[in-house]
C-alpha cells in the first residue's frame, strides 16, 4: 500500500513539474527571426520580424540626438494590419510613418506574448519583452533622402536555401555602404514547410542587414512551388501590397517584376496549381500605368529587377517576360535588367537574344553582385562565396 501511495505521488509530482515547466516557457516571448527592414521611404519604413508565439509588437522610436532611448516615454506605433483589432500573431509588421526625409532614427522592438484569450477579448499576456533584452544599444535605421547621386547596392539570387553560403557571401559584403540589398528570386528551392523559411534563408539575412539595411524580396519560379507558397507573403511587406512593385531613390526609379514559372501552367510538374497567365496579364496593365507615371518619366535611371530573363527562343518563362514585359518596358528608357534564374553569368545586350532595348545583367547562382549606379553609369562586380571577384561589367546610362 505504502508502495502504491509513493507511486501515485511521485507521479502527481512528474506531472506537476511538466505543467510548471510548461507554463514557464510561455511565460515569455522570444525572438526567432529578424527584425529587417522593409518598403523604406522618405517619411517612413516597415520593420519586419518573427516570435516563437502569438504575440502583441510595436515599435518604440527616438531621435538620434544623443539622449539616453530611456530619457522619455517615446512614442510607439503598432500592427495595424488587424484594422481595428490587435494583431496577435508570430510574424509582425510595423510601419514606423510620418518622419523626416535623410534622418537617423533609434528604435527597438517590442512584444508580449499571448497566453490565452477568453471570452468578448480577455486576453492574458506573458511577461513584455524588448530588443534591448539581447541588444544593448537600439536599432538605426535611416530615412530615404529627397535626392541621390549615387546608390550601393547588393543583389542576390538562385541561393535555394543554401543558408551557409548565403551567410559567407552577405559577411564579406560592404554592408555599411549600401542603400539596399535585393533578393532576386529563388532564394528557396520549395516552400513546403512555412515554419523554416527563416531557417533556409531569413534569419540570416536579417542578421546580416542589422534592422538597418532595407530588403527587397522578389519571388523566382520556386517560390512558387511547395504548399506553403503562399506563406511568403507574410514575411514581405510591399508597397502595393503586391509582389510586384516600384522604389523611388530621388532620380534612380526601381520596377520589381515579378515573372512566374518557367513552364506553361498545364505542365505536369505543376499539378494543376498554376494560375499564372491572367496573374501575368494583370501586371502588364500595372507596369502599363507605370511607365506612364511621373516618377518613372522624370527619373534618370531606371533600373529592372526580374528572376527570369526575357528571350524569344526561351522556355515559356521567358517567352513571356518577352511578350508581356518587354515591349512595355522598351517605352521607358530603361537602363538595364538584373535578372537570374539560369545560374550562370551571362549580359544579353540589346536587341539580341531578346528584343529589349535596354542590356540585361545575369546574375550566376550563389554569388553577391555588388552594383555601383551614378545618373550617368552603372558598374558592377560578383564574387563567389571565396571572396574572389567573378566578372565585372558597366555601362553608360541612357
């Protein structure tokens, strides 16, 4: 009898000591990716990041003027993709608005996790938690300036989920020097699993951008493979709200394409999941009304970014970056387009293996295009995870 009582007791204990453990893990939110920055502008920017639970966040910003981020209550700005309702969930998205255009601004992130929620809305919330847990001194970010005569900026591309190499080629990259980093498509090789995005790439990246380098995400054909395809667009924030979109800095006009799959959508790799003939025909009309746009007319340099290259002879992918695009693209000046996809280096100049008027830069796979742009002339260089530059290529601005 004495046996069976110690038994029962040491198994009420084992099960108290489970749920104890339990409730202290939730006791407080973590952070597992990020923050990084996203759609900056002159008046405002979007910091992007991930919790290990359903959480509340915001924002908290200071002036860079030297006083201590505690000196005074500073103002917070908060989710307001809840419309109305406070968005709790494990990915968030802050839009810090309202600013000075080319100034420095102290922020930190802030969350509390969400324990439950009973009843019209009672919600209980673990212990807060803020970025200067682990960061000693608040994040910077900077706000566009009216007008460049110059912009830095790295671009990559085809890394699928290779998190390593990514990893070696963003360390040795001037970072301190840019204006902006671009993930040009198939960064994954299948979104099959949501939760690992960050893994394959993300957390990475945003610790290498230091929530200080603006990220420009673009989709490539393998993002759109997987069941979780549509899972990529909770860790991007765009202007349109679209994967396709424009950025403005000063006189340098960016067009972000986004081109589809390489294949047609009866293609039996697809299964039946593609619907991307009338999604391309409706960013056509879009880009239409772009190149029409004052900020695309008066600029004097525009600058493409697309995954798959155009060409007339190509697979359906490119054919219709030809077809759809490239026309529209040839009324607008352009001065060039990064694109990649084929993972190799290539420049298609104008008016050969496709019809655009304008060169097209091919980025290789796995490798960090450093891209140097004046109002005058485009220079770049890549450089393979060893460091060791690649190829080199400029041109003369339109």
């Amino acid at each position: 009898m004495k046996m069976k009582r110690y038994l029962l007791l040491t198994i009420c204990l084992f099960i108290s000591l489970i749920t104890f453990s339990q409730e202290a893990v939730t006791e407080k939110v973590g952070l597992v990716c990020g923050p990084y920055i996203q759609n900056p502008t002159t008046t405002g920017f979007t910091v992007v990041w991930e919790s290990d639970m359903d959480a509340v966040g915001w924002v908290e910003l200071a002036p860079d003027d030297g006083t201590h981020f505690y000196n005074t209550d500073r103002p917070k700005y908060y989710d307001l993709r809840g419309f109305g309702n406070q968005v709790m969930s494990t990915i968030h998205h802050v839009r810090v608005d309202g600013l000075e255009p080319g100034t420095t601004y102290r922020y930190r992130i802030m969350m509390k996790g969400v324990k439950s929620f009973k009843g019209y809305g009672t919600v209980e919330y673990t212990q807060p938690w803020g970025s200067d847990v682990f960061k000693k001194e608040p994040y910077r970010f900077t706000t566009l300036k009216k007008d460049y005569d110059k912009v830095r900026f790295d671009v990559y591309n085809d890394i699928h989920q290779k998190d390593s190499i990514l990893n070696k080629l963003m360390g040795d990259s001037r970072m301190n020097e840019l204006d902006f980093v671009v993930f040009n498509g198939d960064m994954v090789s299948s979104l099959s699993e949501k939760e690992k995005i960050r893994e394959m790439y993300l957390r990475t990246a945003a610790t290498r951008l230091e929530g200080r380098v603006p990220l420009y995400n673009l989709r490539g054909n393998h993002e759109f493979r997987g069941k979780d395809t549509q899972a990529w667009f909770n860790y991007v924030d765009m202007p349109n709200g679209k994967p396709y979109y424009t950025a403005s800095y000063g006189k340098f006009f960016f067009i972000f394409l986004d081109t589809g799959e390489d294949k047609p959508d009866s293609d039996i790799e697809y299964g039946g999941s593609m619907l991307s003939e009338p999604y391309l025909q409706e960013e056509a009309r879009w880009l239409e009304d772009v190149v029409k746009s004052d900020a695309c007319k008066k600029a004097a340099v525009r600058i493409v970014f697309a995954h798959i290259p155009p060409e007339k002879e190509g697979w359906q992918g490119n054919k219709n970056v030809e077809k759809l695009f490239v026309p529209i693209l040839n009324k607008a000046k352009v001065s060039l387009m990064f694109a990649g996809h084929l993972h190799q280096w290539r420049v298609d100049a104008p008016h050969t293996i496709s019809s655009a008027n304008f060169p097209v830069v091919v980025n290789a796979n796995c490798e960090r295009m450093e891209v140097n742009a004046s109002q005058t002339s485009v220079s770049l260089n890549t450089f393979n995870s060893n460091g060791v530059c690649t190829q080199s290529y400029s041109c003369r601005v339109k």
